[in-house]
C-alpha cells in the first residue's frame, strides 16, 4: 500500500496545480488496469497451469522494473515556492 502512495504523491508533484485531476486519473486507470491483467492471469494459469502464471507474473514484474527504472531518471519537478502578498495600502 505505501507503494501506491507514493506513486499517487509522485504524480500529484508532477501535475502542478492540476493535483485532483491527475490523482483522480491514475488511481482511475491502476484499478482499470488491474481487471485485464487479473483476467489475463486466469487465462495463463487455466492454459498453462502454476508454471504459465508464474511466467506470467514475472513479465508483469519484469516490465513494472523497467517502468520504475526510466522513471528514476526522471528529473524532479521543483516545489514551487510561496511568496507572501503584501498587505494592501492604507
């Protein structure tokens, strides 16, 4: 669980002033992404048994480490700094 939150902090730093919108988009598209692969894993395991789906597995993993290796090198955004407002004239 603490992965998926730091991958949502990840891409809320990344969108700026947009924080809900691209929180809303990627918490959207993980649990969409999770049905066709959840699918796909029964579909290895009823064809190719624990030996299929442990294939199966180890490419889903293989290709999430390559995605989190190029992210890595992903320069940060810088944190915006706050400047105070003057107070108005009298």
């Amino acid at each position: 669980m603490g992965f998926l939150i730091g991958l949502v902090s990840w891409v809320e730093r990344r969108a700026g002033s947009a924080k809900a919108h691209a929180s809303s988009i990627y918490l959207f598209v993980y649990y969409l992404g999770g049905s066709p692969w959840g699918a796909t894993g029964g579909l290895f395991y009823s064809r190719f048994g624990w030996t299929g789906l442990v294939a199966f597995v180890a490419g889903l993993t293989s290709a999430g480490l390559l995605v989190a290796w190029r992210l890595y090198y992903v320069v940060p955004l810088s944190i915006p700094q706050v400047v105070p407002m003057e107070p108005p004239m009298p």
